[in-house]
C-alpha cells in the first residue's frame, strides 16, 4: 500500500504573498551579509595593533591612561569576527528560509528565521513582521503540513 503526500490548496493571494516573501529574504540575506562585512575593518585594525603597526600609545609628552595594547587589538579582533560571523550565519538562515518559503517546508524554521531577523533593522524588521503574519494565518500553515492521503 502505497500513501501519497498531497498539499493543501493555497489562495492566490497567499502564494503571492510566499513567493513574494521568498524573493525578499533572498534580497535581505544579501544585504546583510554585506552589511555584516563591513566589521572586518575592525579585525584588520586588531591586528594592526597586535603587530605593532597601529601604536595605540599617546605621543610623547602627552599624558594618558595607561592600557595594555594587546587587550585592545585582541576585542577588536574578537567582537569585530564575531559580528562578521553571527551577520553570515544569520544571512545564510535568511536565504535557506527563503528556499523553504518557496517550496512550503520547515514551517518553524522559517518562524524562528522571521524573529531573528527582526534584529536587522531596517528591512529586516519588515520582513520578519511580514513574515510572522504570514505564517501565522491557518491556511498557510496547512500549506506547509502535507496530508497523507
């Protein structure tokens, strides 16, 4: 005995709206993998001071607090990788839900997706909203739930 999967019908509008939301989150996921590239100047300058090539001592005859050098190239190095990873984990989970809105899987995945994204202000903030209403309506929820029949 052989079982078919068979997926509820969606209104026109609500395919409209997922494949709409499915191009969107393509497009953000680009935006913020850029957006999250631009700390690497942050990382280029911890290095720079960790190699001596950027001194981060006052000039001489000037008075100022005194700090070690390393420490501070060593958190410009660290939180400056760390946001450059968490933005491209974060805009690789954008466009992998962007693939699951299109072919209507992982339904909580592409929930969870939606609320992290609402950190990325501007346009992700919409986004996710958008998403969230979307989601959250029965039909579509239906939608990504197939039936046996």
């Amino acid at each position: 005995m052989e079982t078919a999967m068979s997926t509820p019908m969606l209104t026109e509008q609500d395919a409209s709206h997922l494949r709409l939301l499915s191009i969107f989150h393509y497009v953000v996921a680009a935006m913020t993998a850029l957006f999250s590239l631009i700390f690497i100047i942050h990382v280029v300058i911890g290095i720079g001071v960790l190699s001596g090539r950027l001194p981060m001592n006052p000039a001489p005859g000037q008075a100022g607090p005194p700090f070690d050098e390393r420490l501070y190239g060593w958190m410009f190095v660290a939180i400056g990788s760390a946001i450059v990873l968490g933005g491209l984990t974060l805009a690789g989970f954008m466009a992998y839900a962007g693939r699951c809105l299109a072919h209507r899987r992982r339904h909580l995945l592409c929930l969870i997706v939606a609320g992290a994204s609402c950190c990325v202000t501007p346009f992700g903030t919409v986004l996710g909203v958008f998403t969230l209403l979307v989601l959250l309506r029965p039909s579509v929820k239906q939608a990504f739930n197939p039936v046996q029949a």
